[in-house]
C-alpha cells in the first residue's frame, strides 16, 4: 500500500451540513462516512505515523576511517570522540522529548582485549590490544549515558562493524554482501562479546534493538543457515530491526509496507538519510517520508565539540514540527514506536455518530513480540471537545490551537482487543 492510500486509510472525518462537500468526507477507503447531526462541526481523527530517530556508528573512540587499510568503516570524523559527543545525542533526545536510538559498535570499549577470542571481530585477531582507548572517558560517557535513559537508548550495532579473515575485512559483521547471515554459532559469540562489553562499562544489559552494520541483512532466513538474524536476535530478547528496505534482501516479504515482522521482530525500513554517513556537521533539509529519520554520528556532530549544540539545533529544528502536524508524531521510545506504527498501519480508525470508532482486529494478531497496547490518536476540531470512553482508558490528552482549529493529542490504553469507541461532544 503507498503512503498516500495509507494514510486515506487511516482518515476519515465527519463534517457539519456546510462543509461536507469539502472532499474530506469519503476520503477513507474503509469506512463509511458520518455525518454529525450535532453542532460539533468538523472533526478528523487520525492514528498518526511515528517516527523515531536512529543514529548509526556511535560508540567509536578513534574518528578514522580505517577502510584503506583493514581497519573498519569508523566515522571519519578526523579527530577522536569525546564524552561531549555523547552528550550531543542526550541534548537532542531532551529537546524532542524521544530517545534517540545510538546504533552502537562497542570494540573500543573493551577494557579487557575481550575480543582477542571472539572470531571475525577485529583486524588485529588474537592480538586485539585496545589499550589506548582505555581511559577516563568511557566512565565520563558510560555517566552521561546512564544519567539520562529516557533520551539515550544503546542499539546493537556491532563490535567492530565489519568482518575479517587474517586480517582482511569484508562487509559486514552480522551478513555478508549478498545479506547472507554470518554463521550462527559465531554471531552467538559477538552477542555475548557485545554484552560483556555492556558489563565491562556497566551500561547495563543487551539492548532490544538492533541496526545491521553496512545494511547488510535479509529478511528472513539466508542460504546455508536454518534460523533468521531476526530469529536469532529474538532469543536474545530483541524486538527491533531497522535498516533501509531498499537494501535488504527479500524486502518483499515485509508484510506491512513500512515494516515486516520477522520470526516476532519488528523489521523497519529506515529509508533514506538526509545527508551522506561521512558529513560532518552539515545541514539536513527535506522530508521525512516514513517512520525513521536516520542519521550517522558525525551528521550530528561538529568538528568542535565544544560546538556540537549548533548541529543539533539544526537537528532539532527540521525534526520539531513533525510532532506538531496531525499526521505524525516523534515517538518517545522505541516501545512506543513499535506500538504506534503497527497501530497506524493496521488499526482501523472512523469518525461517525459524535464518536471515534477503533477496531483492533488486524492489529492484535501482527505477531510482533512487542504488544500493541497503547496508541496515539489525534484529533482536529473547529471547536473545543471533551472526550470519553468506556471501553478504553484515555490517559492523557493533550492540545493546541493551529490554524482555527484544536489538535489533540490523546494517548489510549486498549482494555479491548477488538476494539473501541471515544465519544466527544462539544465542551461544556
Ligand atoms: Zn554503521
């Protein structure tokens, strides 16, 4: 399904007597179309598009990019990584009020050579020496991290990013070139370095999410393996992939346009950047065209770190207003995220008899390990309305004033699977 019939999909309004020929009323492709015979006038409601942000590549100490000579695909940043740039994520994640998600590769964390055992991780094998990267500010980052959780969320990304044989790497760590998994009994092996790693600096315990390094991966399982990355990950606890779908190999099979589940993990697309993985700086402009803005460290970084907040303003910026508009919200954690796209995508959504009317039925059943219990829903209204249910827990709601108009903003708790009714009247 495009974006376009999608979010038709999830449209739908009712309309005073003057304004139903405004071509908002049959605009869904589902539900038939009310009309209210009281006064409360227009009124559209919408289950909005969550996006969240993903930043690839954090966790380097060295800024090199080491491709030339065997040594991994880093940020290029060209100078090292201090805790300030860890800081830059958190500043970010509090002035949006999400959790950004740090897809993180840990190897220059490991303050005990670690990785000298693990197969495939690094260039150096088992002569793995990361002495110099051992010093004061893996606690000074491991604070800044700890002391703000609900605006940094560490993602699995990988130990040394690429995958190398006697010293030569190809790409990439979890799946080769033709997103073929890497042995399983191996990447076990990288999963417990990586939680090791998390103990070492304690940073607490493997994440839940994950992004493949280089994109490399497929959906579902690859030749010569019997169980999926996302299969394997899933044991593990995780319930969360994203990567560009354009990339992904058996894309196809994603059953939901902007994400696929895959043995219960969601699969996102990530879609396309703003700016290159190597942009130092720079200025993202354009649109967010579905549920990830996706980012590189260094795009949020300057080459001063004492000047890295003047990126994120940028960041800030372009990002702000998508909480604003009807049709999208910033999610503020990856829990919330999974729940509300499987909500925008499957759950059906009209607006008839005063009421908006939720059925559920395609959504308890996506399969996804996370559950779907909450969902956001927005309301535009030429008047000012007061909400209620029965058979759902409005927990908070939230508005504005654009455009004439009021935007609310309601957060539901489901207490039915099937379904629900939010009924509104004009306030009294
Ligand atoms: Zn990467």
């Amino acid at each position: 399904m495009t974006k376009m019939t999608r979010r038709k999909f999830m449209k739908d309004s009712i309309q005073s007597s003057a304004a139903v020929s405004t071509g908002l009323v049959g605009s869904s492709l589902f539900a038939s179309c009310g009309q209210s015979n009281s006064s409360v006038g227009v009124v559209e409601a919408i289950i909005p598009l969550p996006i969240q942000v993903v930043i690839d590549d954090v966790g380097w100490w060295s800024g090199e990019d080491g491709s030339e000579y065997q040594e991994p695909y880093r940020t290029g940043i060209s100078r090292s990584h201090v805790p300030a740039d860890y800081q830059a994520i958190v500043d970010l994640g509090k002035a949006l009020g999400i959790q950004p998600q740090a897809a993180t590769v840990l190897g220059e964390w490991d303050k005990q050579n670690i990785l000298r055992k693990v197969p495939h991780s690094t260039w150096m094998g088992d002569k793995w020496d990361n002495s110099q990267w051992v010093g004061p500010w893996l606690e000074e980052a491991a604070d800044i991290i700890n002391n703000n959780k609900d605006n940094f969320e560490i993602t699995v990304h990988g130990l040394g990013h690429e995958w190398w044989v006697d010293g030569k790497f190809t790409r990439a760590e979890w799946a080769d070139d033709n997103g073929v998994m890497r042995p399983k009994e191996i990447l076990e092996q990288h999963l417990d370095a990586y939680a090791e790693i998390m103990h070492q600096n304690k940073l607490g315990e493997l994440p839940r999410s994950f992004v493949p390094n280089a994109f490399r991966h497929s959906f579902g399982v690859t030749k010569g393996n019997d169980i999926s990355l996302a299969q394997l990950l899933a044991g593990r606890g995780f319930t969360q992939i994203n990567t560009p779908f354009s990339s992904m190999f058996n894309s196809e099979a994603a059953q939901y346009g902007f994400f696929g589940v895959d043995s219960g993990i969601m699969t996102i697309d990530r879609g396309a950047d703003f700016l290159d993985w190597n942009i130092i700086g720079g200025i993202p402009n354009g649109e967010i065209k579905g549920p990830t803005c996706g980012m590189h460290w260094p795009n949020l970084l300057h080459k001063n770190p004492e000047r890295n907040s003047e990126v994120v303003a940028r960041w800030v910026k372009i990002l702000a207003p998508y909480h604003q508009r009807q049709e999208t919200m910033l999610a503020k954690n990856s829990v919330e995220f999974q729940q509300q796209l499987a909500h925008n995508k499957l759950s059906k959504l009209k607006v008839a008899d005063n009421a908006i009317k939720l059925d559920f039925s395609d959504t308890k059943n996506v399969g996804t390990i996370a559950s779907n219990e909450e969902l956001t829903v927005k309301v535009r209204s030429e008047n000012e309305l007061d909400f209620s249910s029965e058979n759902i827990k409005i927990v908070s709601i939230s508005s504005q004033k654009s455009n004439n108009s009021m935007l609310y903003n309601m957060n539901l708790e489901i207490t039915n699977v099937n379904g629900a009714v939010v009924t509104f009247k004009n306030k009294s």
